[in-house]
C-alpha cells in the first residue's frame, strides 16, 4: 500500500450527493431557455467540467455566457441546499486518510460560497485541511496541491466522478480514482481510464487503504 501523504477530492457528485439537485438545476435551465429538459442519462452521458458543449447540443444558444447558467444554478440551489447529502462513508473515508496521515483536501468547481455553506451545513470544516472552490481548471489546481503541501504526484490520489477530472489527475501523475455514483455514468468515467474505478466510497477505502470500512464511524 502508498504511503499516501495527500488526499484530494471533487466534491459535488464525489462526497456530496446532489444528484436530485442537479436534476432541478437542469429543468430550471432548461425552462429559462424555454426548451425540453434532456434526460439525466444524457447528462451524465456527456456533461464533462466544460460543461457548455452539453448545453448548447440541447439548444442552449451558443452565445450564452456560461456565468448565467451558473447564476441560474446557484439560485436554484440556494433555495433548496439542504436537500444535498453526503455520500454514505464519506466521513468514513476522511477518517481513514486522517488515520493513515494524509492530507484531505477538496478540489472542486462549485461556487465558493456554496461550497463554504455545505462545509458549515455538514460540520465538515475540520476534516478538510484545505479546500479549493471554483476550480474550472483542475490540472492547474492539482499541481498547485501537490506544491502547496510539498508532495510528490506519486505519494497523492484524486477522487473524482467526472471523466474530465480523471484526465487532469493522470496528466498531473497521482493516481486516480473513479467512482461511479455521481454524475458522470461509469462507462464515461471508464473511457477516461482512472487508475482504479470505484462504485461508491466503501471500495474506494478498499482501494486505498486495503481495509473494509466501518459504516459511519469515526475510526479509533
């Protein structure tokens, strides 16, 4: 097992389940544009960090600045945030990486102050050791992790259930880790190649500490 000194995580869809959310956030868009809102299929089919080329396949005009659908979205979810859980063994898996000495970190493109009031709402503050918000460009942010917290590509791991930020994982050279239970659908994600390819959080503890998880407790 990598003596794993830095753990990096995308946060909605990977440690957040907003899944229901984001289905609401699409029909909003889409009845803004006055046009039919594509299935969640289609979405997790083909929606990637980049995610106006969606948009605009289903008609979106092309000239939309994508800040307005992100205005869109955040009012949508402001109304309606508590409606957002965590994944089950999440905070299991942030324990592990804490009993194993590994930094936490979420790196992710959500709005910041979205992101700051999940953190607040979860009481999860003190699990992270950082966090990154409005990360549009992970390959950049990634490598500014690894110098920030002095650590080589080999001794970190990213979680991510986007292809796109699989892609930014492995050109950056730490490992990466799909898993499957968010937004991108789990042959998306295979057609990026994740070093590992998880279906939900307990086997991404397997994966990483080669241990079975402990449900929701806290590890001792």
């Amino acid at each position: 097992m990598p003596d794993w000194k830095l753990g990096m995580f995308d946060w909605n869809g990977t440690l957040l389940d907003d899944r229901d959310l984001m289905k609401g956030c699409l029909q909003a868009i889409f009845r803004r544009y006055e046009l039919p809102t594509p299935s969640w299929e289609s979405f997790c089919d083909e929606v990637g960090l980049n995610f106006m080329p969606f948009y605009q396949k289903h008609g979106i005009p092309a000239d939309t600045n994508p800040d307005d659908l992100r205005a869109i979205r955040k009012k949508f979810i402001k109304r309606r945030w508590r409606q957002a859980g965590l994944y089950s063994t999440a905070r299991t898996l942030l324990w592990a990486c804490k009993k194993n000495s590994a930094a936490r970190v979420i790196v992710s493109a959500e709005q910041k102050d979205l992101l700051e009031k999940c953190l607040e709402n979860f009481n999860l503050h003190d699990c992270f050791d950082a966090y990154f918000a409005q990360a549009y460009d992970k390959e950049i942010k990634i490598r500014e992790v690894l110098n920030t917290f002095q650590c080589k590509p080999e001794e970190a791991f990213y979680v991510d259930d986007i292809a796109d930020g699989i892609l930014a994982a492995k050109r950056v050279g730490v490992t990466s880790i799909g898993v499957a239970h968010g937004y991108n659908s789990k042959a998306k994600l295979a057609s990026s190649k994740p070093d590992y390819l998880a279906d939900n959080l307990f086997e991404v503890i397997r994966i990483l500490f080669k241990v079975e998880p402990l449900g929701e407790r806290p590890w001792e």
